[in-house]
C-alpha cells in the first residue's frame, strides 16, 4: 500500500483545540495536509491550517539545535508521528502543537464543513474518533509540560 507524508496541527487556544470537519472523510481531524515538493513539513504545516482555517499560527516545540555548520535551518519537533489510512492509501503523519496568532479570524475554506473550537471533555463527543481523541489529550499535555 502507498505511504504518502502529511502534516497536521493540534491548534489550541483558551484550553480548547481546533478540530476541523473534512468534507471529503466526514471526520473531525486536526487541520492539515500533503506536503508539497520541495516543502519543510513546518512551512507545510502553517500552509495547510491557513489554507482550511484563515488562521496564522506560530507551531511550538521549536528545535534548540544551535544554527551552527551546515545547518540552514533548525525545524520544530512534532509531538508526535503516526501511520494511518485514509482508505485507499496510508499518511505517515507528523502532528506539530501550535498556538493561534489570530483565532477571531478563523473562516473555514471550501474543503471542510465546519471547524470548531473542542474542550477535553468535548473530546468525548461520538464523533472524535478515538485516535483523534489521544493525540488532542496528548497535545494539551504537551502543551502543559511546554509551559
């Protein structure tokens, strides 16, 4: 089975995440996507959930490596990576934390059917899958050790 590389983001703000409703997977998943040729999956990252939500982010778990020697440019360490399928194929997924610059401005584009803003307990909900459900718990104990 083709194993394509893909990106997402548990974005959260005020002690909630932003899921996304994929129009496509009828699913509520973080926002994110394929990484385009030539891409940094960081770069890909902020890309996607612009592109699905209007939302900049800034994406935490930055590298401490020092900027020294052959190195052009340190990247985030993601909070987490998985392989799951998507039907037809599998996504290897690195999933990045990430912090709202503008989380007013949150307009979703013509791919998705909703977006909303999920508490832990929302997380219960019958439609978060249980995957989704872990990484999102995951992601707000990531942020909680970051801070």
């Amino acid at each position: 089975m083709e194993t394509q590389i893909v990106v997402a983001g548990y974005v959260i703000h005020d002690g909630k995440v932003l899921l996304i409703h994929h129009r496509k997977l009828d699913l509520w998943l973080p926002p994110g996507g394929h990484i385009e040729p030539n891409e940094i999956p960081d770069d890909a990252v902020i890309r996607e959930i612009k592109e699905e939500t209007g939302l900049d982010v800034e994406i935490l778990n930055q590298s401490s490596l020092p900027m020294e020697g052959n190195i052009r440019r340190s990247l985030a360490v993601p909070f987490a990576v998985n392989v799951h399928n998507v039907g037809d194929h599998d996504h290897c997924c690195l999933f990045y934390l990430c912090k709202p610059k503008n989380p007013e401005q949150l307009k979703i584009n013509e791919e998705l059917k909703g977006a909303a803003w999920f508490s832990k307990e929302d997380l219960d909900k019958p439609h978060v899958t249980i995957d989704v459900k872990h990484l999102a718990l995951k992601a707000f104990e990531a942020l909680r050790k970051s801070h």
